[in-house]
C-alpha cells in the first residue's frame, strides 16, 4: 500500500482514499490516510505507489478546512464531506500552504467507478477525523 512507507511504527490507519490534488498548472492523484492522529496526503504513481514525499497534517498544521461542491449547505466540515458524490477539500496549513483535494465518495450510481466500498469506507473516515475536531472553515 502506497500510505504503508509514511506510518509510523505503531500507527495504524483508521481509513484510506484516492483523491485528485490540484494546482495551478498541474495536478496529481493522491492516497489520502487518516489516522487517529493525523492526516497522510501521499503523491501516487498511476500504479499506486508512492511518488514523492508524504505530507504529515496533525490538527495544529491545518489551520482552515472547508468542503465544497456538497451542495448541502452544512454548517459542520464532516457533515459536508458525506453529502453528495463528489467533494472539493480544501486545507491551509500553518505554514500557509494550501491543498485542493477532489475525490469520489464511493456512492451512488457511479460508485465502482468511484471506488466503490474502500474509497467510501475512506471518506467516511475522513468526514468523522474532521466531525471530532475543531478546525476553522473561514478560508
């Protein structure tokens, strides 16, 4: 598994997704791991292995998160990641990095083609790391 390098010994994912990052004149797939204590954004090759370095968000580094494309109009970040079939996550970091992260939810008519029950069971993992903690939506 492509999250499998970035783990720490002892550390164990509570739930994986593949997501599309984007950027101004580029874009890239990516693993998404949550763990109880961090998030794990991992550059993927189109064979799912790691390219490139891994990148660590414990709460204190994300100091925004907001989702779009929901069309839920829901006022708490987990929430808005679980409406819909697809979502925009968008964080920025202490450092003032920024992430735009699109990923398919899993459900749905299209969800095989989405990744069907592992990509759901990830971001389903994802929304309850963001519903458990208190990181602000004004971005």
């Amino acid at each position: 598994m492509a999250l499998s390098p970035a783990l720490e010994q002892g550390e164990e994912l509570s739930g994986a997704c593949v997501a599309s990052q984007v950027g101004l004149f580029r874009g890239r797939q990516v693993a998404i791991g949550v763990t109880p204590a961090r998030l794990l954004v991992q550059p993927v090759s189109r064979k799912f292995e790691p390219a490139g370095e891994a990148i660590s968000l414990p709460p204190a580094r994300i100091v925004a998160a907001r989702a779009e494309g929901a069309g839920g109009g829901w006022p708490q970040l987990g929430a808005a990641i679980m409406d819909g079939a697809a979502v925009t996550l968008k964080l920025r970091t202490a450092e003032g990095g920024k992430l735009k992260l699109m990923m398919m939810k899993g459900v749905g008519p299209l969800a095989r083609a989405g990744g069907g029950e592992d990509q759901r069971q990830g971001v389903e993992a994802l929304a309850q790391w963001f519903a458990t903690r208190a990181i602000s939506t004004a971005l």
